[in-house]
C-alpha cells in the first residue's frame, strides 16, 4: 500500500474511463501533500466544490463550513470523486465524511497509503 504500487495511474485510468457517466467528476491528486500545506483542507474543499458544481472558484472559510457545504450542495449530484494519495483520517471526514454527504449513485475511490484508513470507524 505503499507509494509506488500504482495506485494513482489506476484510479486514474478507472475515472477516466467512467468520469462520462456521471453528472459531475473530480479527481483531487496528492491529498496528503496538499492537506500538510497552510488551510490546505480548505483549498482541497474548495477545488472538489468548484470542480463538482461547475460554478467559478467556491470559497470556503473553514473546514467546518467546506463539510457543511458539501453535505448541502452534493446530497442529490451524481458525482464521481477520487481522492489521491489519502494519509489521515482527518483527509477523508473533511473530504467524504459520511455516506449520507452524497447521493447513492455518488461513487468515491480513494487510494490510501494505509489500507486501515478504510475501516469502519
């Protein structure tokens, strides 16, 4: 689980050759790297809405607010989101905290560098 173990080139050709079917797609890279960045959870919250919704650059103050956010404005899009290079728990509950966030026919792919990240918490 690693870097290296391609991971990333396989979500990639996988949102690739589905991104089609969805009303909306997002692809965030380096999840990890950004989020260690300054308000770097806000600016990945912010380019998942701006992608998904299609409306100019959305601006998020907070973390709290980009959650409230995604939960109102993505509940009923059929979107498809990739989440790239995910390392910590605090990535994905500000990303995709909770399945009610999103419409059933929402689908998410996330590569982890700990597949522990993916167990129920």
């Amino acid at each position: 689980w690693d870097g290296g173990g391609g991971k990333t080139t396989l979500a990639k050709a996988l949102y690739n050759s589905i991104c089609d079917r969805s009303e909306c797609a997002c692809f965030l890279f380096n999840v990890r790297k950004i989020s260690d960045q300054e308000e770097g959870l806000v600016r990945l919250q912010q380019t998942l809405l701006s992608k998904l919704l299609g409306e100019g650059e959305i601006k998020v103050r907070s973390v709290e607010e980009g959650i409230s956010m995604i939960k109102e404005k993505l509940s009923k899009k059929r979107a498809l989101i990739v989440l790239d290079d995910v390392d910590k728990i605090e990535e994905l509950k500000a990303l995709a905290g909770e399945c009610d966030w999103f419409s059933d026919k929402t689908r998410i792919i996330i590569t982890p560098r700990d597949k522990y990240l993916l167990t129920p918490h």
